[in-house]
C-alpha cells in the first residue's frame, strides 16, 4: 500500500464526496470499507452503504488522527498492519505540515494534526507535544487499540493553574491518567500518577487537578482491550484559588457588597455583636448593616418544612401576596393557588405552610430574624421571608420539592434557600426546578450536606452549572466534621457557619442546631445584602461576587 498525504476518517458518504475533493482523485488517500479497498475514487462496483467505513492512512505508518465511532476494529486493525508492515523508517515521519491550520473539512473540528503535532507515542519518551497550555484549551480526538495500546501527551504550564481532562466520544472503556515524571526516567511509576480515572462504555468522565504547579505533565490514554476512539480536551485555566476542602472559603458580605458597588474599599469595621450573633459577625454582616443595606426590598424563599410565621422575631418579615385577597377562595392573582397569601404548603396542598417541625423556621431565623433586641438578627434583617413548605416528619418528596421552588421562582423570590439535598437525590425533576428558577432570576442557594463526603449531595452538586453550595464551618473556621466538601470539580462552592448555630424555632422559641443546612441561610442572607445593593444582577453575577471574594484564609480543612 502507498502511504499517503492526508489523515481523515470517513463514515458518510457525503464526508467520502469532501474528501475526494479536497484532495482530489490522485491516489493520495486510501478509502476502505467493511467489504472493500479501493484508491482515489469510488469504485466501480459502488459502496457498501451498510458498512460504510472509510480511513486514511498517514506517512508516519499510524492510523488517521480521526477514526469515527463507527469504524470496525478488525478494519482498522488490518489497516494500521499494513502500512506499519511497508513504511520504512525513512517514511515515518509527520504529514502534518501537508494539511491546513483550522477546521477540519470532514468533522469540522480543530485536531490534533491541525496543530502540527507528531503522532501520540506509546511510552512518555516518545509523548506527542502539546506545549504550554497556559489558559488555554486542546482537543485531542485519536484511538487507541491493539497494536496501538497506548497514547502519551506531554504539555507544560507555566503559572498556577487549574487542569480538567475531559474524555468522552467512546466506543468502549478507555482509561486516563495524568502524570508527572519526577525522576525523567521515561516512565510513569506509580508515585508519579497524580490521578487516573476509566470510563464505562459511552460515558464521559474528567479528571480535575487544581493548583496545578509549573512544569511538565504527561496525559496518558489507554486501552483495556480492542479499539476505542476518543475525544479527549484538556483545558488549563489561571488557578483560582478553589479549595476541594472549602471551595472559595467562607463567605464575605462586606466584602461581596463593596464588590457590588465597584468600590476597591469596604465598609469600615464595626465591634461585633458576639453572643448569639456571632455567626453573623463572622460573614462581617453588621458591616453592611452600617452601610445602610440590611435586605430591604429582596425576598427570600425558604423552601423547607414551613416557617412559624406568627413567631415574634419573624412576623414582620414574612412575605405578603399583595395580588392575593385573604380568605375570598379565590386565586385572585392566577398563579394556581387559591389564597396563597405567605406562600403555600406542598406536602398538604392547602395556603398554609406552618411549620411543625421546626427546621424551616430555624433557616428563617438565620436569614432574616428581625434586628429588635431579641435573640438573634438575621444576616438580612429587613428582607422578606416567602414560606414554601415541602417536607414535613411524615410526608414530602422529589415532586412537592421541585413544586416549591418553581412556585418561589414564579412568585417573585429573588434568592432561594435549599438547606436539603441527598446524595441519592439526583434528581431531573429538581434539577430542571432549580435551572428554571435561575432562568427566572432567582439565586438557588444550597446546602452541601452532612455526609462527611468528599462531594456536595444533590441538588448543591449541580452548582458548577445553576446555584451556590454551601458547606458548613465552626467558630474556628474548621471545617465541620459532619460538611461534605467542595470536590476535585470547580463549582461555586462557599462555607459558612453551621455548628452550634441559635435560630428562631417554632412557638417564640430558640434553638441551637448545626448542619449545612444551617449554613446555607447565611449565604441566602449575603446573596439578599448583595442584591439589596443592586437587585438588577443576575443570579450568576450574585455567584460570581460570592465566589469570587469569599475569604479562604484561616479555614481549617
């Protein structure tokens, strides 16, 4: 067999049709397919359409850069023999100056080849170069099977940064490993595997490294048996400073409002309030307070086991309805719920979302507990508490859950309060109930849960898409024995406090509880403080300042 100019992979007809006029029927590429061989032109005895297969083979004696999830792995096998059989050395060299920087004619896709890089080797000695991939991201798309087993990259970065290997476009499983040869012996010993992952047949997994430190690294690919295409993307960003422990650290409100407002100086530093409110002083809350912003005119959801609204440091902050008139039985405003006046309760489908149980109310209290003298003040004092009951101790589930948050997203809640989840709670119904909340302008808070876990429960897994998790601290800043952390995967992820917190409960009382759950109100009442200061963000621009000037110093991990 010829060697050839081209790399391609063809399983369409209509891709077979570009190739042929991109590089003419010159003899310059070799098409197969299931049944057949054929040079430059379709043959004359037609395709097998059934089997439609097509590859071309490279000067370098390796298979195409592309091979397409369809091709047959006997053919391709047959293919890379041959030509590994009749090129000589002289010949293996890279065809890759033969074919144009950009998009690839066939796939549409910016490869490999297209970037002037050597066919991928089989140990890290003869790894294809990448280059410094500061800031940047490449899509790598190859196979790898018998004959060919394994596939090695090498890149550098220069700076911090945070690293995520995506491999996905499987055939079967395919395994991935990041490395670092410490000892520059050519080999990946075991101490030098920073993290390897495989994946299940059409599956994408990643691997996320963070705080990656500057030098060289190798990406390796491989196969567990037979041939298996792959897209693999590696993208390097600035590190940010991501903990996979507390994710950005502990949330800020001076420092959030002032980012708000643009201005490079925070609110002057008041005493803290101490005692029951010292949770409060730890987000620097009363700072902000100072400031004049306290919540006014921002409602907040608390989508939970009710909220006591009679309860004496709560009943002035409790939302109104103000399209809904009282006790008429009639659903005045058409949103569905009749006399919906403080909100509604799902578990029990009636307007009353009292609660019994007493968590709801406890989150409440956190969020916006009046600024009266009593117990304890709210993060967001003079912000609006919106009940929205869906658990109680007998009943709740997935359903009355999304149907709470979907009803505080329609009702005008500006931010959401999640303090639930569970990592066996991965949920589309909840999951698309958070994203439409956040289409409609609603921050989703959510607390990371209490598994001791190396990743949030569901819903708050979901915030590197949708929402804020939240995982919880101690008066120290170590983080709680009981908070799942952050993970290897960046999301928006803060901590607050969340042991021995005091809160409102139901009947005028007050209780000490901990929990994520308790945590994740006092980001509520940060995210309201921030659109206080402007109400016209966005729920990803309210993540954005959260995240972005969280505090991680002095958290404990």
């Amino acid at each position: 067999m010829e060697s050839t100019l081209g790399i391609l992979a063809i399983d369409r007809e209509q891709q077979l049709t570009a190739a042929l006029t991109t590089f003419g029927n010159s003899g310059q590429l070799n098409f197969f397919t299931a049944s057949s061989q054929f040079s430059g032109s379709i043959p004359t005895h037609g395709l097998d359409t059934d089997n439609l297969t097509a590859i071309a083979i490279g000067e370098q004696g390796q298979i195409a850069d592309f091979v397409v999830t369809q091709s047959s792995e006997s053919l391709s096998y047959s293919a890379n023999n041959q030509v590994a059989s009749i090129t000589s050395p002289a010949q293996q060299k890279s065809n890759s100056d033969a074919i144009a920087v950009g998009t690839d004619p066939l796939t549409g896709t910016r490869t490999a080849n297209q970037l002037n890089l050597s066919d991928p080797g089989n140990s890290l000695a003869t790894a294809r170069n990448i280059g410094v991939v500061d800031n940047s991201s490449v899509n790598l798309s190859d196979f790898v099977g018998v004959g060919d087993t394994d596939d090695y990259y090498s890149f550098t970065v220069s700076s911090n940064s945070n690293l995520s290997l995506r491999l996905d476009g499987l055939s079967a499983n395919v395994g991935i490993e990041l490395i670092e040869d410490k000892n520059r012996n050519g080999w990946a010993e075991p101490d030098e595997i920073i993290d390897r992952i495989s994946t299940l047949v059409s599956t994408s997994r990643e691997i996320n490294f963070f705080n990656l430190t500057p030098g060289n690294y190798y990406v390796g690919v491989y196969s567990y048996s037979g041939y298996k295409n792959y897209n693999l993307e590696l993208t390097a960003t600035p590190a940010t400073g991501f903990s996979s422990n507390y994710g950005y650290g502990l949330v800020d409100a001076n420092a959030a409002v002032a980012r708000t407002f643009n201005s490079p100086v925070k609110f002057p530093e008041v005493p803290n309030l101490g005692g029951n409110d010292w949770a409060r002083d730890m987000v620097n809350a009363p700072e902000v307070w100072q400031g004049g912003i306290t919540g006014n005119g921002i409602v907040v959801a608390v989508v939970d086991s009710g909220v006591d609204y009679t309860h004496l440091d709560l009943d002035a902050n409790i939302w109104q309805n103000a399209d809904e008139i009282p006790n008429n039985q009639i659903d005045d405003d058409r949103n569905g719920y009749i006399d919906d006046i403080r909100g509604w309760d799902f578990v029990w489908n009636d307007n009353n979302p009292m609660d019994w149980d007493g968590h709801g109310t406890h989150v409440a209290g956190a969020i916006a507990a009046e600024r009266n003298g009593f117990h304890i003040t709210g993060v967001a004092p003079n912000a609006k508490i919106m009940p929205v009951k869906v658990w109680d101790s007998y009943n709740g589930n997935i359903n009355s859950i999304a149907e709470g948050i979907r009803y505080a997203a329609n009702n005008g809640a500006n931010v959401i309060n999640l303090s639930l989840g569970d990592y066996r709670l991965s949920s589309k119904v909840i999951e698309d109930a958070v994203q439409y909340a956040n289409s409609k302008g609603s921050v989703v808070v959510m607390s990371a849960g209490n598994d001791y876990s190396s990743q949030p429960d569901y819903p708050a897994r979901n915030a590197d898409r949708f929402g804020i998790a939240v995982g919880g601290i101690d008066q120290n800043g170590r983080v709680a024995y009981f908070s799942n952390y952050a993970g290897s995967k960046p999301l928006d992820y803060v901590v607050a406090p969340g042991v021995d917190i005091l809160s409102t409960t139901p009947n005028n009382t007050y209780k000490t509880y901990e929990g994520t759950s308790m945590a994740a109100p006092h980001v509520a009442g940060v995210a309201a403080l921030v659109l206080n200061a402007n109400p016209n963000l966005t729920p990803a621009q309210v993540e954005q300042i959260l995240t972005s000037t969280a505090n991680p110093n002095g958290i404990i991990a």
